[in-house]
C-alpha cells in the first residue's frame, strides 16, 4: 500500500484543524495539515505588546467558558496554561449617542465568568502545534481545488506562491468555515443546495474588528474603573481590560461597531485616531497617548471572511452538523466551528466539530 492511500489531510490549521491533527496523530495516523496563512491558529491570533515580551495582546478571541467549555478546559490542563478571569472589578462606563459618559457603579460582570489565557489564546495554539510532532506541516499553502480519484481517494490542488502540484491523499479534513468551502473548487462540484447551505452559514465573528492600546500604566483601574464600557456612539462599541492577569502589562480592547464598509473607506490610521478619541472620552487624555495600538480588521482577512460576512449579524447563528454531499462521504470530513451542533461559532465548537470528525473517522464511518 502506497503512502497516499493512508495519508489524511487536514485543511486549515485554525483551533479546529489543529485538534483534528492532533487526534489522527494520536491514532497512528499519517497527516498531513495545509494552511493558506504562514502561521497556524486561523482567527486565534495573539501578538507581543513589545519586542520580547512575554504577555501576547488577543486580536482574535480572549475568552472560554470552563464551566460550559469542557474540551478547551482539557487542552488548558493538559498544556499546563495558565488561565485567569477577565479583569472586571471597578465601575463601568456607558457613553451616549452625544458623548455624554455615564459612570455605572457597578462593575461589569460576565456570567458565566470569561476566562482568559495567560500568553493569550495564541499560547493554546502554541501548545498544540509543539504535540504534532509526526504531522507534516505545509504553512503558506493554499488548497485551490479537491478532486476524486476514480481509483479512490482524494487529490488536493496546492499552490504554494506560484508553485503548483497535487497532493493525493486517502482523505480529506476540511476546517474550513462553510462559505470558504462553498467557494472551493470540487470535481464532483458540490450539489447547488449544499453550497447554498453553506454559503448561508455566516463564519462566526468574521465581519468583526478590533482595536487594541497598549499602556504604561492601568491608570482607569487606579480610577476606580473596570475599563469596561458600551458606546451608543462608536466607534468601539464594547471596550474592556485586555491587560494581563497580573495588570504589569496595561492595555484596552474593543469591538469596533462601524461596518466594514465604513472602515475600508476612512483607513487604519483614521480609526486608530478615532478610536483614541473615544478612549479619550471615556477614559482621560492618558488614553490617547498609547505605547502601542493597532486595528485587527477580519472582513479583510481573505481565509476568514466572504464579501457576505460583511452584512452585520443580529444574533449568534444557529449551527449544525455538517452534511457531506453524498459522493464526497468516506472521503471528506467537515470540521470547523461552524459545523458545530452545541458551541458552534466558539472556540469550543472548533474542538467540538473536530473531535465528532476523529470520533467518526476513526470508527470507520
Ligand atoms: C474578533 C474575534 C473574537 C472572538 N472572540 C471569541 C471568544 O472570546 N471566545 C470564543 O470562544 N470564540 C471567539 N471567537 C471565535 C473563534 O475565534 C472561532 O470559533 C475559532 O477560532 C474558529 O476556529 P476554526 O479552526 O473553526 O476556524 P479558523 O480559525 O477560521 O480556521 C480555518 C483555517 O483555514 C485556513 N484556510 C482558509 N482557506 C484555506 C485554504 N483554501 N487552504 C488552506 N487553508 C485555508 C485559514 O487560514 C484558517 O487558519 C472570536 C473570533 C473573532 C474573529
């Protein structure tokens, strides 16, 4: 038997992709794990606030939830993170459509309480990837095209800048978020209403973006304040501590509420400036002379958001299992958060989609 005929692929090396790995790995099997980015961890993305430092900024997601969260608990326990509550202690802040600042006495409270991750959600990707140590990983390597083989199993089209060829495998595991997939080019094509499901299924956050300010100091907390608070006037909707757990390394996060379109057009340092306005507002003139800022903008990440991810989202989505058009079964398995039945969207449905695709494979279903 050839090598091929056993080799699984994994696509996307996002949470999903990489816990997916992980477990065929630990199954004796042969993987390989493709990734379009240079860097593993999809929209998990966590960057150093200075050259050296060990306290990494979250520019993709902060938070889990151990109490409804049981597989991301088991990868914090089982990497040995460290994980700490999200700062709240302190009033919060509520600004109006005018500017106006209302001080609220309370502090913002999360329930259940959100957890964050010492060295940011980027240290769980980290940990992961160190375990793969029989995965053959293929950063910078788009997958253009996936094709069936008469002979049985599947070829995938890679392009790596401008060098092409086609990988044969046994099987494929897509992470992909559905409406990436949707767009992926497939001999046999996808039936119409199967692609129309999936490009129907919004990826979770992907319209989203961030802003970030690094610190001297925690002055709001030495204020009496959480450094939480809502805005009616924008542009950061929802502001919060994204210090570290000891607050030594001092910095804000924000969800910008401004649509994509809007953000294209003024550019990033036109929301930076405005952004630093606000935190001006709400927080005194020390908020507009960070050490550090920047824009994480994920509608124009190319492998996370469609052009349809920029419509804005009135609630979280509902989520399923995936359905494998039924030429493709045996040969294709769906993981990725979004074919998650329970916690889809979450960083928890990425591990939940991934473990029912191991569970399945490996049974031989
Ligand atoms: C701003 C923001 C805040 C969030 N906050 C939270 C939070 O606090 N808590 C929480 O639980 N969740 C949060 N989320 C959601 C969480 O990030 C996702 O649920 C999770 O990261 C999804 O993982 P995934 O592996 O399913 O998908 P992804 O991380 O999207 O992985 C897909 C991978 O496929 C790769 N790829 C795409 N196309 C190709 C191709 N053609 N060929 C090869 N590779 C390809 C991509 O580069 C990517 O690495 C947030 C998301 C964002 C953007």
């Amino acid at each position: 038997m050839s090598v091929f005929e056993q080799l699984s692929v994994v696509i996307g090396a996002g949470l999903s992709g990489l816990h997916a790995a992980w477990r065929l790995q630990e199954a004796g099997h042969a993987v390989m794990l493709v990734e379009a980015r240079q860097r593993a961890g999809g929209r998990v993305l966590s960057v150093p606030t200075s050259d050296g430092a060990e306290h990494r900024l979250d520019l993709g997601p902060s938070w889990y939830w151990p109490e409804i969260n049981p597989l991301m608990s088991a990868w914090v326990q089982r990497l040995g993170l460290t994980s700490y509550p999200q700062h709240t202690e302190g009033a919060s802040l509520l600004e109006g459509p005018d500017g106006a600042v209302r001080r609220l006495g309370h502090s913002w409270e999360q329930q259940p309480r959100s957890m964050r991750i010492a060295g940011g959600m980027g240290a769980l990707v980290g940990g992961i990837q160190s375990l793969l140590t029989q995965v053959q990983w293929l950063p910078g390597t788009l997958v253009e095209a996936l094709q069936l083989r008469p002979e049985g199993g599947v070829d995938l089209h890679l392009r790596q800048g401008e060098r092409r060829w086609v990988q044969h495998a046994a099987r494929v595991i897509s992470s992909l978020p559905p409406r990436l997939l949707a767009e992926l080019s497939a001999e046999p094509a996808w039936p119409p209403a199967t692609a129309q499901g999936w490009r129907r299924t919004p990826t979770w956050m992907a319209g989203q973006a961030k802003f970030v300010a690094v610190y001297e100091q925690a002055f709001w907390r030495e204020a009496g304040l959480s450094g939480a608070a809502g805005s009616h006037r924008g542009p950061m909707v929802e502001i919060h501590d994204a210090s570290d757990g000891a607050g030594q390394h001092a910095a804000l996060f924000g969800f910008l509420g401004v649509p994509p379109s809007y953000r294209q057009g003024v550019g990033e340092v036109d929301l930076r400036q405005q952004s630093l306005a606000q935190l001006a507002r709400l927080f005194g003139p020390q908020a507009e002379t960070p050490l550090w800022s920047a824009v994480q903008d994920w509608a124009q990440e190319p492998f996370t958001a469609d052009a349809l991810d920029h419509r804005p989202l009135s609630q979280h989505p509902v989520y399923s299992a995936p359905n494998v058009p039924a030429e493709w079964r045996g040969r294709l398995w769906l993981a990725g958060t979004e074919f998650a039945p329970q916690s889809g969207g979450f960083l928890e449905g990425a591990l939940e989609a991934a473990e029912q695709v191991a569970a399945d494979l490996l049974r031989g279903s």
